[in-house]
C-alpha cells in the first residue's frame, strides 16, 4: 500500500511521511537527513520572509495596472470599422397600367346588365 507523505525532505527532496517527520528550522526532514545535514540549514529570517511576501504583492499589482491600461488604450482607439459592400436594391417590376375601359363600352355592359334583370 502506498504511504502518504506529509511533505518533501528539504535535503533529499523525497516525500516524508508522518512517522518519519522532523520538522526544524521552518522545514520538514526525514529523522536520518536532519542528524547528518540539518546543520547546513540555516534557519529562517523573518524580515526574509515578509520582504519576499510583500515583493510578491507589488508584483501582482503592476501586472494587473498593466493589463488595465493596456485595456483602458484599446478602449480609447476606435476600432477600424469594416466597410461592407452595400447591396443593391433590385429594381421595382414595372407594373403594367392598368386598361380603362372606354366609357362607350361601360355604358353597353351596363345597359345589358339591366337588360337581363328584367
């Protein structure tokens, strides 16, 4: 069955597991790594410690005042409009005009129509 390591040896570089755990000077050793080179470590500085965070911070804040500018001057330039080729508008079908019966004609039509009412 595989063991389940706490951590890496800060020596060897290995995984550790709880039972052979011996955590000195801010870091975690197998027992045999920290008796034979526990004494090349030296042990953590404070100030150290802090100053690297605060690095860290700084850091991610110029990266992100970076992106916002850099997102702030894409706003600020318009972009290039694409010109579409406008489409033509199909020519309107003539419609034939329409015949106008002569009022002759319409008079005979009418006088028929009466004609057969009767």
């Amino acid at each position: 069955m595989t063991e389940l390591f706490v951590d890496l040896c800060a020596f060897c570089k290995q995984g550790v597991s709880k039972t052979d755990m011996d955590y000195q000077k801010g870091k975690v050793f197998h027992a045999q790594c920290f008796t034979e080179h526990g004494k090349d470590f030296a042990a953590p500085d404070s100030e150290l410690a802090q100053l690297s965070a605060k690095t860290r911070i700084e850091l991610v804040q110029l990266k992100n005042m970076k992106v916002r500018s850099e997102t702030q001057k894409q706003t600020a330039i318009p972009a290039k409009k694409k010109v579409s080729k406008k489409q033509k508008k199909k020519p309107r079908k003539q419609t034939k005009p329409k015949r106008t019966k002569s009022k002759a004609k319409r008079k005979v039509k009418k006088s028929k129509k009466k004609s057969r009412r009767r």
